[in-house]
C-alpha cells in the first residue's frame, strides 16, 4: 500500500482477539462495489498538498456575525461578502482569541489548541473524488472509542461525554468521545456558501449555541422533532442540528419556522442543500466506512439504511451485546476500557450476539452504537471506502466518493471540470459540539481550475 495506512493495525486494535482474515474477508464481502486496491494504489506523493488553517470558532454563528458586535463588518456580512475578503491570514489569530474564555466562548476548553493546520490531497478519476487527509491530534491518545451506554442496576444511560458536557464538567463522567473529520460540500446553489461556508449551517438555537432551543419544543416540532421521536430519543435529547436559512420562512432563521415538505423538496431537487461526510474513528472507521448526511431543515442522515446506527430501537436500551464465544465476554466495565486488548465497537456478523439481559449486570458498559456493513444500503451507504490511522500523534485518513453518487436529493453531484466549496472540521481531544477546528469555506476543482484545491486526474 503506497497511502501509508497501516490497516492491519487498526484491525488489530479494534479488534481485539478476533481473526483478522474473517474481519478482511467480511469488510471485502459485504462491498461488492470497493475494488480497494484501486484507492490503496494511489501514489500520494505525486498529489500536490494543500493546507487550510483550521481554526476554533466558539459561538460566532450565523447570527452573531450580523450584530453590531461583529465591528465594522455587520452590513458586510449581511450582503453575503466573504469571510476571507477580511480575515485572509487571521485564522490562528482569530483561533486564539476564540479558545480561551470570551465573550464567543463561556465553556472553555482546557489547554485546546485555537488552531490547526489540516493537511488534504485531491485526486479524481471519471467515477470517484479520492481525499486524504492529515492532522496532528490534540489528544494524548486515539480517540477510537466511544460512545458508551451504563446499566445502573435498573436502567441503561449514557456514559461518557465531550469535554463540555454537563455530564462531564459537573457529574464527573469522563471526557470519551470519538475523533471526527468532518467535510461540509455545495456550491452557490447554497446562497452565500461559497462566501461565508460552514457558518451559513451555525445558528443560536443549535445545541451548545447561546439560545439553545427547548428540548420540549424541539420533540414536539412536526419536522424537526420527528427524526428524535422515530428514534425513541428522549426528550433531554431533542436539539437543534445544522440549518441552512433557506430552509426556514422567507430565508430566515428562526429554527421553527420550518418551510413546507414541498418546499424543502423543490429545494433539493435544486441542489440547494450541504452535503456533509463524517469520518469518525470510533463509530465508522472501524467498519472502513464514513458517515454521509446532509444539510437543508437539519443535519440528517442520507436515505437508505446507514452501516452506523444506535444500538437498539432507542439509544437506552441496547439491542446487541458482545459475543462471549467470539471475544470472550458479553459487556465491558470502566476498567476495560483502558485495556486495549479488549474490542470497543460492535460489528454485526463479527463479534455481536443479541441482548441478553440475564447477562448484564449493574455497571456493564455497551456501545451506544452499532456497525453493520451488510445491511447498509442506499444514499446513507455511499461512502464506502474511509480508512484513518493514528501513528505518532498524527491522523492519516483517505476517502473515497463517488462523483455522482445517483442520490442528487441528499448527494452534491460532482462534475470534472466543476468548482465547488467545501468546509472541513475536525473533532478531536474528547470534544464535540462547537469544540471543533473549522476552516474558513475552501473552493475545490475536480480536476485543474480556479480553485484552492485541484484534484489531480489520475490516468
Ligand atoms: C467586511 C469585513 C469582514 C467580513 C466580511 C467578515 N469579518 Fe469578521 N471581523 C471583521 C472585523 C473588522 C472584526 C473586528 C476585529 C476586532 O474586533 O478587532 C471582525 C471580527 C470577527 C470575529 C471576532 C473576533 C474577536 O475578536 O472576538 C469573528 C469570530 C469573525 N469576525 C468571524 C467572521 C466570519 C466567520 C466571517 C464570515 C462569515 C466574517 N468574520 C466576515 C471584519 C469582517
């Protein structure tokens, strides 16, 4: 392999005692579509690298930036000008500022970095985008587990949270949560978008933002309640996701004034929507996949049936637990989890078995979530080749993207010869939320053009 993944490893480390060939043979047999050598023979040094500077942006939303607060710049923004026609050069500056306790940031993150360079490659052939990337990690070690469910005796609960949880800055559960590379991508069909990125999607209502919306009011919301309500989710959880304002009455923002399913509907078919992949280290990596979502009423996941979902109908109680005869025990304790001989993550069809409650027993950890590669199909399933490795503090992670994935109502088609804005975040160190490294939106050519970022055509 020519990219540098050590896959072998990561095999190792997720999963434990488990065969190695039987997880290969699976996570071959279950994607019919990957022929991985074809991404694994890219020859990476030959792709030209460029290095957006990521940067923390605390609560400086969609909203904030059109305040008086946001000086001399409040009618700028409103007019759609671009972030970068004012802040070019400004981002760890700007980072640093934001990082530590300010009037952007109540809930600082101990000893986070305000900045951090990301490191991607483009290449492109007639069917696929090919992305690597790579970052240093501000955490001390993977961020490849996570997240769990506790049973304390008579009920199962989350366990374990970002580093500005509540769950962790009062109630004293550990900060575990998983690393994340996120990609946001549209183009100006995504009014200002391609000006003003990843901030088009941030708004006060959102979880953790300044005026986060009633749980209560969130459930009993008929569009954007229902995602949770399907799920069993309950109410403590009903939040606020990502937005774009025009999908909300007359371009606005207000989080409630959702505009009609027709609406919503002609806009997508107008391709006025975010496409949004998520490479998690804990929750798709292990499975060699990423999530796919998109952003229009709310972050949601594709249509299809996703390899990563909740274990069990609600997230409070689990569905699948481990398989004794394959790993040697059903649950795992706190004190596993700092064993890395013990697998983390649930693979259906690899080491899971159902639930059995005579099993579980008061303070039995569970993963909150589940992988299954065989049964995900469909737009949810379309980012079938997502690998990452951490190796001396520094993330590798390639990715691989149909251009046109055959979903255009949750999928950004991608034309060769076309330029399109993405937005990249990165999650590390426990955190989640807002705790995050953005960069300022990037413009990216599917082949040569004008643009930050060139894929380079592979023969
Ligand atoms: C017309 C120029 C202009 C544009 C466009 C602009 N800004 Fe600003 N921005 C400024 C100026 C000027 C300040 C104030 C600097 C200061 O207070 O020292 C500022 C301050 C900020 C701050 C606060 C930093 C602090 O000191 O607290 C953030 C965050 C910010 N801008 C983000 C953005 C983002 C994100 C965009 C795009 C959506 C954007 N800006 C667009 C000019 C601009």
């Amino acid at each position: 392999m020519s990219c540098g993944l050590k896959s072998d490893s990561i095999i190792k480390r997720f999963f434990g005692s488990v065969s190695i060939l039987s997880v290969l043979g699976a996570l071959l047999a279950t994607s019919p579509l990957l022929s991985a050598a074809d991404v694994e023979s890219i020859d990476w040094s030959k792709v030209p690298v460029n290095k957006p500077r990521l940067f923390y942006p605390g609560q400086s939303s969609y909203q904030w930036l059109r305040t008086s607060e946001h000086k001399k710049a409040t009618e700028e923004t409103k007019a759609g000008e671009a972030c970068l026609r004012c802040h070019k050069g400004e981002q760890k500056s700007l980072g640093g500022i934001l990082v530590v306790e300010n009037r952007l940031e109540p809930d600082p993150i101990e000893d986070k970095s305000g900045y951090k360079r990301l490191s991607v490659q483009a290449a492109h052939d007639d069917q696929f985008l090919y992305m690597r990337f790579s970052w240093k990690t501000d955490g001390e070690g993977p961020g490849n587990i996570g997240n769990f469910m506790r049973f304390d005796g008579s009920e199962w609960a989350w366990w374990g949270n970002h580093r500005q949880h509540e769950a962790v800055i009062d109630d004293g559960q550990p900060a575990i949560y998983p690393d994340r590379l996120g990609i946001m991508i549209g183009d100006a069909k995504v009014s200002v978008y391609p000006e003003q990125g990843c901030w088009m999607t941030c708004h006060d209502p959102l979880v953790g933002m300044p005026e986060q919306a009633d749980e209560e009011e969130v459930g009993e919301h008929p569009v954007i309640g229902q995602v949770f309500r399907k799920n069993g989710i309950p109410v403590t959880n009903h939040i606020v996701r990502k937005y774009l304002p025009g999908s909300r009455a007359e371009e606005g923002t207000d989080w409630a004034a959702v505009k009609s399913e027709d609406e919503l509907l002609a806009l997508r078919k107008e391709g006025a929507f975010l496409d949004l992949i998520i490479w998690d280290a804990s929750l798709t990596n292990p499975a060699g996949v990423a999530a796919d979502f998109n952003v229009l009423e709310l972050k949601k996941v594709d249509a299809g049936t996703s390899a990563l979902y909740p274990n069990g109908k609600t997230i409070w109680g689990p569905k699948y637990m481990f398989d004794e005869a394959k790993v040697g025990f059903s649950t795992l304790t706190e004190a596993d989890i700092a064993d890395p001989a013990k697998p983390k993550h649930l693979i259906v069809g690899q080491n899971t078995a159902p639930i059995d409650a005579g099993k579980i027993k008061e303070g039995d950890l569970l993963p909150a979530h589940i992988l299954d590669t065989g049964s995900a199909e469909g737009s949810a399933a379309d980012i079938d080749y997502a690998k990452g490795a951490l190796e001396g503090g520094k993330y590798t992670v390639v990715i691989r993207r149909k251009l046109d994935t055959g979903h255009p109502l949750d999928d950004k088609v991608l034309k060769v010869g076309g330029v399109y804005t993405f937005g990249f975040s990165v999650h590390d160190d426990a955190t989640g939320m807002r705790g995050h490294h953005v960069s300022f939106p990037t413009s990216v050519s599917i082949g040569p053009g004008k643009a930050d970022i060139q894929a380079t055509t592979l023969n």
